[in-house]
C-alpha cells in the first residue's frame, strides 16, 4: 500500500512538470500572438525580422510539445512497469534527470522499494501517527495535495496564514517546533510550505502577545529567515508600536516593544528592498527617538533606490 501511494506521488510530480514545460509553449503562443499584431504595423523589412522571429518562435514550440509528450509518456509509465527490477532501473532513470520538483518523491519511493516488509509498516505506523498531529497533516498535505504542489506560490502563502490563524496554534510552541523542522526537508515545496508557515506563526507572537519578552524572540526569530516573505511581516512589527510586559524582580512590568522594532528595522535594512526603504522614510517621526536615528542614518549610508543588493545569507 505504502510503495503505491508513493508511486502515484511520483505520478503527480512528473505530471506537473509536463504542466510546466506545458506552460511554455502556452508563453511561446502570446509572443507569437504579439508578433501578428505587429507584423500589421511595421514597414516590410521590419516585417522579415519579425517573420524570421516567428519561425524560430514555432521550432521552438514543437521541441516543447515533444518535451511534453515525452514527460507525460514518463508519467504513465510509473505505475506501469512489469516487475520490481524494471520499476527500480525506471525510477533511477528518473533521478539521473535531476528535476527538482521530482526527485524527493522519487527517492521517497525508492526508499520504500528497498524497506523490508517489517520496517515499511513501522515507517506507516509512524507516519500515521505523526499525520495526527495538525503539523503533520498540513505536511503531509503539501507533499499529496494537488493544489498545493502547483507552481503558484501564492497557493502555499494563502495554506500558511489559514493555518496560523486557526485558534492556538500560534501559542502551541510543539506544533511551531514540528513546522520549523521541515523547513530542512529536501522536498522544495514542502520547505517552502514551512517556511511560509512559520513566518506566520511567529508574525502571531510578535505582533500579538502580550508577553513582550516571547514576541521578541519571535522578532529574533523572523529576523534570522532568509525569505522575502518575511519583509512585510518585519514591516508590520515596526509599524506596530505597543505595549506589554516583561518580568523583571518576579513582578510584570510595563514596557513597550522598542528592542522588537529595532531588530525589525535593521533587518529591514539589511534585506533594502523598495518596500523597506519606504517604511524606513515613514519613522521621520517617530514616538522612538533611537528608531528615528537609526532609520535616518540608515537612509544616509544608502542615499539610491534600493533594490535587494545587500540581503546577507543566513
């Protein structure tokens, strides 16, 4: 049962990416499209070039249409070979293409291939243990869900806020610990569903508890991701100005989340995007004397637009 779900995840993953070299000769059908509507308003030695243009447009096209047929011919033969033997030399054919979005689940499968029959029902045991959990079921969705395999990224932003929001999730430290895990998982969607998810998680805790001395940890936290989903998230932090408490003696004292905003804003510097510049101009006035020097000075050092150049790698 175990190798058969396996399979038809290898199934899925090939077919998507005949979608996606799919998609590319939809792109070359625009451009050709364009072309035509040129070709009605150019002189008649523009017109040659835009021929020739189209010519190599169409060659290209039947190389993709080829491409295509032969990853859907790939996809078929899957769940189609004769024997153990056949399906193993098929499968490590498959690996030695080196697609990304293929080989986890390949190598998934030849893992199960290779089980002894005792250990593959402890791995489904484990597994349908682990999928009990809400992380593991969200997971285990982005490694099968149709959906959330597809290439719009904005499918997997929309799954990770739904999931963060549910009611406790975000104050559950073992369920923030089970996603932060897969944020190593060799599977890229999977990864990506992870971090995404965790991004929100922690977006919850710094802009949302009460206990400032947690949300600036989750501050650091959000800090420490190298993804340009986090930048809005950094900017909701310096935008948001509160109030909460800390420990300090055994008793609560009131503070404010300054030390959060700090670390937000010059992480949003490091990152210099378009975005973070914007918010950077918009502490001018700001009720923080330290945040409204540290953006000015910001702003000196790096007078242009920026755009991206100095994100460091963490």
């Amino acid at each position: 049962m175990a190798i058969g779900i396996g399979l038809r995840q290898v199934q899925q993953a090939v077919d998507r990416k005949a979608d996606a070299v799919q998609q590319q000769f939809i792109d070359l059908s625009d451009e050709l499209d364009e072309l035509g509507r040129q070709m009605l308003e150019v002189s008649d030695e523009e017109r040659k070039t835009i021929k020739e243009q189209q010519k190599e447009l169409r060659i290209k096209q039947l190389d993709i249409a080829e491409e295509v047929n032969l990853w859907r011919t790939r996809a078929r033969k899957v769940l189609q070979q004769p024997g153990v033997s056949s399906l193993r030399s098929f499968l490590n054919e498959l690996i030695e293409l080196e697609e990304e979005l293929i080989t986890p689940s390949v190598e998934r499968a030849l893992m199960l291939l290779d089980l002894p029959p005792e250990e593959r029902l402890q791995q489904e045991v484990e597994k349908e243990v682990k999928a009990q959990t809400p992380a593991g079921r969200l997971l285990e969705r982005a490694r099968t869900d149709f959906d959330l395999r597809s290439s719009d990224s904005g499918v997997r932003q929309r799954e990770a806020v739904t999931f963060a929001n549910q009611a406790g999730r975000a104050q559950d430290q073992a369920i923030i610990d089970e996603v932060a895990a897969a944020i190593t998982d060799p599977d890229p969607l999977v990864k990506e569903l992870a971090i995404l998810t965790t991004i929100q998680l922690y977006r919850f805790r710094a802009n949302r508890l009460a206990d400032l001395e947690a949300a600036h940890q989750a501050a650091q936290y959000l800090a420490g991701i190298n993804h340009p989903a986090v930048i809005p998230v950094l900017i909701e932090i310096v935008e948001n100005p509160r109030v909460g408490y800390v420990q300090e003696g055994g008793e609560n004292v009131q503070k404010d989340n300054s030390r959060s905003r700090m670390v937000a804003v010059l992480r949003l510097v490091e990152w210099h995007t378009a975005e973070a510049q914007k918010t950077l101009k918009a502490l001018k006035f700001d009720r923080d004397s330290h945040i409204v020097k540290a953006a000015e000075r910001a702003l000196e050092l790096f007078p242009g637009q920026w755009t991206g150049k100095i994100n460091r790698d963490t």
